[in-house]
C-alpha cells in the first residue's frame, strides 16, 4: 500500500466534475484553491476533478474554460503539495498531466497519515461492487490494452466515445436504485481490514458526511467528501461543495457557503 504522510493541515476535495458547461463550480472551486494555496499544507484531490478526460494531450491545447482550471491547480502546486487522483470520469489522468501541474499523481488506494491520524485515502468507486455493470465497465477501463487502444484514437473520436458512454452511463442509472449506486458496507469492511486501519476517506458517492461502522467489533469510520454543483440554481438546485480539513482537531467537512 502506497503511504503517505504529511503534517496538517490537509485539505482534500473530489467530485468538482469540472468541464465547459459549469462555469459556476470552476469559479467556486478555484476560489477553494487560492484559499487551500494559502490555509493547507497539502491538497489532496482524489478524484473527478473534472467531468471527463479524455487523455492528458488535451491539456496541450487546452480549451479556455480548462487552461484556467488547470492554471489555477498549477498555481497552488507551485505553493505547497498537491495529489491528484483518478476518479471513474477523470481515470485517464496519467503523469504527464500531474507532472505539468507541479502536481503529483495520486495512488488508487493510499494510507495517508496526518498527525494521529492514518486513513484509507481513494476515490470510492470501488466499494461499489453492488452495481455489477459499472464494475464490469471500469475493469474494462482500466484494462491497460484498452486504455492504449482509446489513446491511440484522434480527440475528436475520444471525445464522441466518451460523450457516448456518458449517456448511457446516465441512462442506466436513472434505473438503479440508490442503494445499488452506494457502497457496499461489506467492501468497505473488507479494506478496512486488509489496510489495518479505522479510518476510510472517500468521494465518489455524492452522500457527504461520516458513516461509523463497527468491523469485526472495531469502531470505524467512514467519511465521504461532497460533490460539487454550483451551476443548476436556475433549476432549484442551491450551489453544493466543499471540502474537508485534517489538523488536530480531526477531521472537518467545510461547505462552500462557510467559508
Ligand atoms: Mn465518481
């Protein structure tokens, strides 16, 4: 197991789903990193930080809207460390990109210690193994042959197969019940013992907040990081994000509008 471990304060943030239609979520997160830039020690981003990638040569020629957002990550990296990780929109984030940004690239499942505290650190999405079709779909993903077939292909084409598995990604979840799309407690029970701690930090699931659970008569916790949306007010949806700090009071979950 990948560890890392770093003094406090860390900030950690996942699920932004950046991309070229949610100009609100990119302006509120790069307001979160001029502030992580000058409050956190570390920034840890473990996943879909943006809403697909398609491969790190679209950093190349970037299109605006992600020259800025990149810029931006760029420029905290260039003040203190940044991790970021792969999430299951954004998996095709290789070193090229990390290396770009002065950023490193973040282990799938990493032991990250903070002060006393020691947890399970990764996007989520493998906990998830009641929905046996994504499962069979991300296995296919992170199958390296496929990847280089996918890579090999030119942006335009990349960019029709994933705006293609997007739509039916969203179409089949519109029929799978919410508990299919959570995790699965034996999953996480399961990591929790093969990694030897207590504590299990993720996103993916857009449910923020701390779950405790008790694994083989050990109390645990299982914290999850809020996805992001500042872009859907006109359709009632208030803006949603945040993030969480490591110091020594612990862990803390921070909304957007409390900052
Ligand atoms: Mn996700």
């Amino acid at each position: 197991m990948n560890k890392i471990s770093i003094a406090g304060p860390v900030w950690l943030a996942s699920d932004i789903h950046l991309g070229q239609n949610t100009p609100a979520t990119s302006e509120a997160f790069r307001d979160f990193l001029k502030l992580a830039a000058s409050e956190a020690s570390a920034l840890l981003l473990p996943g879909d930080i943006f809403d697909a990638w398609i491969g790190d040569d679209v950093a190349v020629l970037a299109p605006p809207w992600l020259a800025q957002d990149l810029m931006a990550i760029k420029a905290v990296a260039a003040k203190i460390p940044v991790w970021v990780g792969r999430g299951n929109r954004d998996f095709l984030i290789g070193e090229a990109l990390t290396a770009g940004l002065g950023a490193r690239l973040l282990p799938e499942q990493a032991l990250v210690s903070v002060g006393n505290h020691t947890m399970l650190l990764s996007h989520g999405d493998e906990y998830c193994t009641d929905d046996v079709a994504y499962q069979q779909f991300r296995a296919m993903v992170r199958n390296p042959a496929w990847q280089a077939g996918f890579l090999a292909r030119s942006i335009p084409e990349r960019l029709t197969m994933a705006a293609q598995a997007r739509g039916e990604s969203m179409a089949a979840n519109q029929v799978k019940s919410s508990e299919i799309m959570d995790v699965n407690t034996d999953a996480v029970a399961a990591a929790i013992l093969s990694a030897g701690v207590s504590l299990v930090v993720h996103g993916h699931t857009h449910r923020p907040g701390r779950t405790v659970m008790s694994v083989e008569g050990k109390r645990c916790e299982r914290w999850v990081l809020p996805d992001w949306d500042c872009d859907h007010v006109d359709q009632g949806k208030p803006p949603r994000g945040g993030w969480m700090v490591i110091d020594e009071d612990g862990l803390t979950l921070f909304d957007l509008d409390q900052d």
